[in-house]
C-alpha cells in the first residue's frame, strides 16, 4: 500500500446524507437496496444502489444519516444510475455496516 498524501485525500469530496427515500432493488445480480440521499443544498439529492440488505431494510433508512463519496462519476448499475458511493465497513461475515457520523452535523457537511 502506498502513502497518500493530504493534498490526494482531499480529492475525494465524502459527505454527509440522510436518506430520504429507499427502496428494494430486485433487479440488481447481489441483493441491493436503491436509496435517494439528501445531501443539502449545495450537492442536491442523489442516488445511490447499496448491497446493505444483510443488515438494513428499505424502512429502516428513512432519515437515516449516511456518509458518501459525491464526486466519482455516476455508474450504470443494472437499469439504475449510481450518483454516490455510499461508505460502509464489512463485519465479521463481510457484510457491509454503513458510516454514520456519531452526533448531529449538518446536512452536506464535509469529511475532512
């Protein structure tokens, strides 16, 4: 692995959601659920197709916050177009656990 400067870290724009809309993907190759985040009013809503159905239901993410990577180029995933990448980290059977900020932060805010 090589080391990363500052400079390269801050290239990847990650932020702060909260999902307002969630829905089952039974069209996607691995299990999925497609989620529709706010990201306040500088980046918009965007979309975002996540394999989180181990640990999350599409009820169970209504106003959820979440963190996503908002500058990578948007992906065809199936017949949905992915806007974000939505960070999560896998548990002991590699299923993934979303990142959530641990307090109340605004909408949008930026990881640094």
């Amino acid at each position: 692995m090589s080391d990363l400067t500052f400079e390269e870290f801050l290239r990847v724009d990650i932020r702060v959601g909260v999902i307002r809309r969630a829905e089952p993907y039974p069209e996607a190759r691995k299990p999925a659920i497609k989620l529709w985040i706010d990201f306040g009013s500088g980046i918009g809503e965007k979309k975002s197709s996540a394999q989180i159905t181990r640990h999350y239901t599409p009820e169970s993410l209504k106003d959820r916050p979440v963190l996503g990577v908002v500058n990578f180029p948007p992906r065809q995933i199936g017949r949905f177009v992915s806007e974000v990448l939505v960070l999560g980290v896998p548990d002991e059977e590699g299923e993934v656990v979303l990142l959530a900020p641990d307090k109340d932060v605004p909408i949008g805010g930026r990881v640094y």
